[in-house]
C-alpha cells in the first residue's frame, strides 16, 4: 500500500484518543463510512496534504461507539446517518436528531 494510503485497524477505546492525535497534527476530517462486516466496520479516514489515514474499527451489535464531535463538530452529519441507517449505537452526538435524520420507510434499513 503506497505510504499516503494508511489503514490502521483500532479498538473503540482508542478511537477519540487517536482522533485527537491527527486533529493535533493539522488532519481534516474527510468522511466516516460504515459496512455491515461481521458487526460493523466503521472507517473514519483523514487528510493532511495528501496523506490519507484511515482508522477502522469493528463493533458488535449494541456496542456503544463514541462521538468524536468534540474534536470535529461536523461529524454530527455522519454519525446521525451511521446511526439511523445501521443502527450503530453512537453516543455523545454534539448535534443529535434522536433517529431521525433521514426519514425511511424502514428503521435503520442497513442493519
């Protein structure tokens, strides 16, 4: 994988701490996605000039994730939409729409 690509694989409790670590360095926030894969695969990837770093995590089912909205106050976007599409417990949302983010015909029609 060339170096401005990295892909690091990390525990939810490491998840605001090394958010905070790439805020400090000047890291943008570039999106946080989510697949189903054995639970869930949340990718939050990050750019500085470039340089791409992706911190993945995998949560079970009722695992409770942290918002990293203290950190990146737009994050709020993604984490409502993980949460209602999926139904991946995310806590903590600076802005939070309670579920009802988008309007589906079907509750977290991902999960």
């Amino acid at each position: 994988m060339p170096d401005n690509q990295i892909i690091e694989t990390v525990e939810r409790t490491q998840l605001f701490e090394k958010t905070t670590a790439l805020a400090e360095q000047g890291y943008r926030l570039v999106q946080i996605c989510c697949t189903r894969k054995d639970g869930y695969e949340l990718s939050y990837s990050f750019d500085l000039a470039y340089r791409f770093v992706n911190l993945r995590l995998h949560v079970s089912d009722g695992e409770e994730v942290g918002s990293i909205g203290a950190i990146y106050p737009y994050a709020f976007l993604y984490e409502n939409e993980i949460r209602d599409l999926f139904g991946v417990e995310i806590v903590n949302i600076n802005v939070d729409f309670g579920g009802n983010f988008y309007k589906t015909s079907v509750k977290t029609p991902f999960k």
